[in-house]
C-alpha cells in the first residue's frame, strides 16, 4: 500500500502572531513530501516511523472516545495497519519548521477519518474551521499546542490566509516571477529544533506585560501589513514591513535565533542585502529570508545553503 502524497508547507508570515490572532499566510511547499505505506520488513527508520505512529494511534483512539463529536476515525483498520508495518516515509526534514508532523496528521486523516471533508467539496469557511480544529487536537500530540494550520495546508495543498483565529480562508497569491530577483529564500541552520519548548518560552513570555504590548503594537502591527503587502504585490512596501519585523523579532525573540545566526540576522538588517525571519518555532531547523536581489543575498550568506522558494 501507498497512499497520496502529502507535502511540506511554509507558513511566510504569522508565526506566535496568529497564537494571538495575527494576520497569517501559509503556503504549500512542494519540495518536500510524504506518504503512508506498509511494510512488514522494517529498515530501522521505518521501524522508527512505525512506533511513533503505535504511539500516535493509542492517541488518536482516546481522542476520539474523549471528542466523538470532533472526530472519528475507523480505528479497527487504522490498527490493523500499523500492526502490519504502516510508517510514514517522508522527505520532509523534521523539527526544521516546514510541517513534517502536519504532513503525517493530514495523511492519517485522509486515509482513516470516516465522514471527512474532501478538498473536491466547497470549502466553506465553517468547514475550513471544522478541518482546523480536528487538525490542532490531533497535531496536539506532537507539539502539546497546535493551531491545526499546518496539517490544513498539507491537506488542501492551497495557499492558507488566517485573518484572526475565526476566520480562514484559501488564499490566491501574486504569480511569481520566473526572472524576478527578489526572492524568498530558506536558509538552513544546521540545528534540529524543538517546537514544544520554543511555544513554553513564548507562553512564559506572554505573562510579561511589556511582551505583549510589544506583541500587539509591533510584532502583529508589521505580520499583518506584511501579508496585506505580499497579497497585493506591493513588493516596495513588503519589504519595509519586512525589515520592522526582522527588527523587532532580534529584539524581542532572541531564544528563539540560534546563536551563531544573531550576527547575521544582524548583518541583513544593517546591509539591507536580506532581511531574516523565524521559519516555524524557530530554535533551529530553517529562518526564512526575503531580498530584493538573490544574487546579492548569496554572496552575503555565501557560506550557508539557500532554497528558493518564491520569486519577485
């Protein structure tokens, strides 16, 4: 057995932000994928994938006899499977912020949950919520908190625009362009990182009343002109926005910036070569970067890996 393929997705703007409902944009991301298979011959990564879905499966049985009215799943084949070798082979790097559990969560859900909304339905925006919340108990699993969006880019391989928690919608985003020198760009850290203890440290955070005045006046303030730019494709007032918001998070998110990366993300702000910003959690895994000229941007960083993922 081999199932569909679930891919990757990168979330351009709302990270923590949409935690305290933040304007957000995520996109799928087609470089990297996943999909369930069966296999009673286990490598030992396989056999790795298999027991952590023995895991996810005792998970998803409690949650469906705790939540009848959230989800159901058709339990019985779900176990008969992974006790025949289901894993999830996956080219989606994990902890590095690009949605390897939400790709797993969204492949499970199509395989196994009995009345599913299906991406050929009209997706209303009461379904998009209905698919969201199912999507954040189960992705819970992972990461103790989810907002769901994850999974619910992987699923519907669509744009995703997050106006505030109660209201989503798919997205239609500007075409890139094919010889365009303003870029998007991934830059990998080296670091794996851990989703769980990033959110801790922003909860912890959160009870400080000068953070969250900073959240709401600054950090939300640039998220969500960042996204009404990028939407419209008004890439002179993008990159503005961009920059206040690479600003506030060195000064605010510090924990979460690898340390060896703070004179960087620095260097990008002072040279206006290219302007950092948290991928996910952050804390490791990929930042993600935007220049108005890529060839620039290398040069600058060119001891570190890029991938371009959009184009101006």
């Amino acid at each position: 057995m081999r199932g569909p393929l679930f891919y990757s997705k990168i979330l351009l703007f709302g990270e923590y932000g949409i935690i305290k409902d933040s304007k957000g944009l995520s996109i799928p991301y087609n470089f990297y994928n996943g999909a369930l298979k069966i296999d009673a011959h286990h490598t030992v990564a396989t056999a790795k994938s298999n027991q952590g879905l023995k895991r996810f499966f005792t998970y998803l049985e409690q949650l469906q006899k705790e939540q009848p009215s959230l989800i159901s799943f058709n339990i019985l084949a779900l176990k008969e499977d992974v006790d025949n070798g289901l894993y999830f082979d996956s080219s989606i790097p994990q902890g590095y912020g690009v949605g390897s559990s939400g790709a797993l969560v969204a492949a499970i859900y199509d395989k196994y949950a009995t009345e599913k909304i299906t991406v050929l339905e009209n997706l209303t925006r009461e379904k998009l919520l209905e698919l969201k919340s199912i999507f954040a108990a189960m992705e819970s699993f992972f990461h103790g908190k989810s907002s769901g969006l994850d999974p619910l880019n992987s699923y519907l391989s669509l744009p995703i625009l997050i106006n505030s928690k109660t209201d989503i919608e798919s997205a239609d985003i500007p075409c890139q362009t094919v010889d365009g020198k303003g870029a998007v760009f991934l830059l990998d850290s080296g670091i794996i990182g851990e989703t769980a203890p990033m959110v801790n440290i922003f909860m912890e955070k959160m009870k400080q009343d000068g953070f969250r005045t900073m959240l709401k006046d600054q950090f939300v303030k640039h998220t969500d002109d960042c996204v009404n730019d990028f939407l419209k494709g008004d890439v002179k007032s993008l990159f503005g926005n961009v920059k206040q918001l690479s600003k506030v998070v060195l000064e605010n998110f510090k924990p979460m910036i690898p340390k060896e990366f703070l004179k960087l993300w620095k260097k990008g702000i002072d040279t206006n070569s290219y302007y950092l910003k948290l991928c996910g959690s952050g804390g490791g895994g990929y930042m993600l970067g935007f220049t108005e000229d890529i060839d620039e941007a290398r040069k600058a960083l060119d001891d570190h890996k890029l991938e371009v993922v959009y184009n101006f």
